[in-house]
C-alpha cells in the first residue's frame, strides 16, 4: 500500500505538473488533487465490518479488521508523505 500510495501520488503531481507546463498556469487546487490521488486505497470494507463486528461485541473479529485497516491507513499516510516532503504540496484550504 505504501508503495501504491506513492505512486499514485507521484503520477499525479507529474500529470499536473506537465498540464502546468502547457498551460502555464498552476492549478489552485493541486493539494485537494494530491490527497484524491490516493484516497482510493482507504481500505472501507474492513472499516466498516470491524467496527461493525465491534458493535456486536465480537471482539476477536473486529479488533484484528481494525488493526489490519489502521496498518493500511498508515503505509497509505506514509506514502503520501515520502511524495509531499520533496514536492512540497501542502494541504492548504482550497480556495473557492
């Protein structure tokens, strides 16, 4: 997933950057793009069964659903991280 994330990232700030060169102009919301980018990979099936498998008190089924997406959801953070420190996209509020 780390790697994943990254690419993803890495694809889109080098698309946006070639539609930069084209155009000539930077894009406002290339920060709201960046976090699009790799927001697919947000694991919600484990997600939602682990915390409804915790509902119901099934603890030996939700607890490992919910570290397994919590790991998911950090090499995700951590991939998008290892692309935003060089770019330096940073997630500003996207203008109106």
């Amino acid at each position: 997933m780390l790697v994943s994330a990254a690419t993803a990232c890495a694809t889109y700030v080098g698309a946006a950057s070639l539609i930069e060169l084209i155009t000539g102009d930077p894009s406002a919301r290339l920060s709201a793009g960046f976090i699009c980018a790799a927001i697919f990979l947000i694991p919600g099936f484990p997600l939602v069964t682990g915390g409804l498998d915790v509902a119901r008190i099934d603890l030996g089924v939700g607890i490992p659903r919910l570290g397994y997406a919590t790991a998911v959801i950090l090499a995700i953070t951590i991939g998008v991280w290892i692309v935003a420190v060089p770019t330096g996209i940073s997630p500003d509020a996207v203008p109106t």
